[in-house]
C-alpha cells in the first residue's frame, strides 16, 4: 500500500490547546508489532515530511510494542537498533510486549507461556526457530533456545526502554496513565498496561497524552488523549503523530 497522510491528507491542524517549545518537532511511532515492512514505510515518510520542512531539533519516539503478532519482530529491532544510531535523534517507550518478552528471554516460564498467548509465537520464529523445533521443544526447551537465539544487543536495547517522556503541553506514554495520581507516582504497570480507567476518563490528565496499546479505526482524537495504535499487524496501518509548535499532523502507511 503506498504510504499516505492519514486524515484526509492533513498536514497541519491546529492543537486542541497542546504545544512543544519552540524549534522543536516530535514524531511519534504507534505500535508496530513485528510489521518491518510498515515500519520501513513510515520512517520514509517521516523522513520526506520532515525534510520539506524548515530546519528544526526533530526527535522520533516510539510509543512501544516493537514485538508479537507480525511476521518480522527480529528485523524491527535490528531496523531500530540501526535506526537509532543514525542521525535522527530517538526515544524509545517500554510496551507491555516488550515487557514480557524480556521476562521471557530471561527465562521466566510464566511470562514465556504468556507471551504466547499475546501473540509471541511469530516473535519467537522470527529469531531463527523454526516450526517444527518450536512445536517439539517444551517451555523450559524453548526458554533455553529463545535466550540462545536473541543478541544480547538486543536485550540490551529493549531493556534500556523509558516508561514516559514529556514535552511541553504532551505526555507520550505506551498505555496510559492512572487518572488522579502524579506523574512520578504512576506505577510503571499502568503505563504499560492499563486499559478502561484511562480511555474513559473524560477530564483533563493535566498533560495532552500521546499513547498506544489500545487498537482504533483511526487516530483516536479525544480533549484529553490521542490514541494512535491503528492496529497495524493485521489492518496495515502504521501511524504516527507529528507536532510542531501548536500544530499537529498524522501520518500513516
């Protein structure tokens, strides 16, 4: 599918009161889970939006959940790990996928048996098992050829993840916060995991939040949240927020 502005094309719109300062510009990443072929997509058009503009301190955030349900987990952190070294600077979120996964290679069965069910049947293929020596092994047989098969460069980059970062007028999380309590009192479980108490809560977080986690049509637009996993393993669509100043603009594959 050819990479499109998502939104009817939109390539500003004002903010419903958030802003960054001045001279900056932040892209940020929904979840791609294991969908290489998106991710390299996105990043083109981040690249080509952000060079048809003026000159400006350009930061790429990832919002998360790199890992499980697509095809290609491994090549999207070695794309990232890559990517993270090049010129544009980035910030990386933890996810409640990578989160488990982590737990997983370090050899927690429980967490193995888990990530499974969430999807990390395609992670673990994709680091070089193959089906018949995943259908063969049990848990503690795969834990150990799992912990043999990632990089420890990997492991080290997934674990080096943040829990938050905040902008100006925006908070960018993975899942959300806990509404009523202080941003360095959330528990990073919520941020990572929490689910209705968050997307329905109608009053103000006191910071604009940018998350995923939470799978919608489109860009979940909301006075007080913008949620923009699109669901991209399994509807194609990778998407990504851009703000500059007062404005704000999407873009997606």
């Amino acid at each position: 599918m050819p990479v499109q502005r998502l939104l009817d094309l939109v390539r500003k719109r004002p903010s419903a009161g958030g802003s960054i300062p001045d001279g900056r510009r932040v892209y940020a990443v929904g979840d791609i889970h294991g969908r290489l072929d998106l991710l390299d997509a996105l990043l083109a058009e981040i690249e080509s939006d952000n060079a048809s503009r003026g000159p400006a301190d350009t930061l790429v955030i990832f919002l998360g959940d790199l890992v499980d349900r697509g095809p290609d987990s491994r090549g999207v952190v070695e794309r990232l790990i890559a990517y993270s070294k090049g010129p544009a600077p980035t910030r990386f979120l933890m996810g409640n996928h990578e989160e488990v996964f982590l737990r997983a290679v370090g050899g927690d069965l429980k967490a193995l048996k888990f990530l499974i069910r969430i999807g990390g049947r395609a992670t673990i293929l994709s680091y070089g098992i193959d089906e018949a020596e995943y259908r063969s092994l049990d848990y503690d047989g795969l834990a150990a050829a799992l912990r043999a098969r990632v990089p420890s460069e990997h492991v080290a980059f997934l674990s080096a993840f943040e829990e938050w970062i905040e902008m100006g007028d925006y908070l960018f999380v993975h899942a959300g916060v806990r509404p009523g309590v202080d941003l360095a009192e959330q528990r990073g479980s919520d941020l990572r995991w929490i689910r209705d108490d968050f997307l329905l809560h109608r009053d103000s977080f006191g910071k604009l939040v940018v998350h995923g986690h939470s799978i919608t049509k489109d860009v979940d637009l909301r006075s007080n949240r913008i949620g923009i996993d699109t669901g991209a393993y399994e509807s194609g669509k990778l998407t990504a927020i851009a703000l500059e100043g007062a404005e704000r603009w999407f873009l997606s594959t």
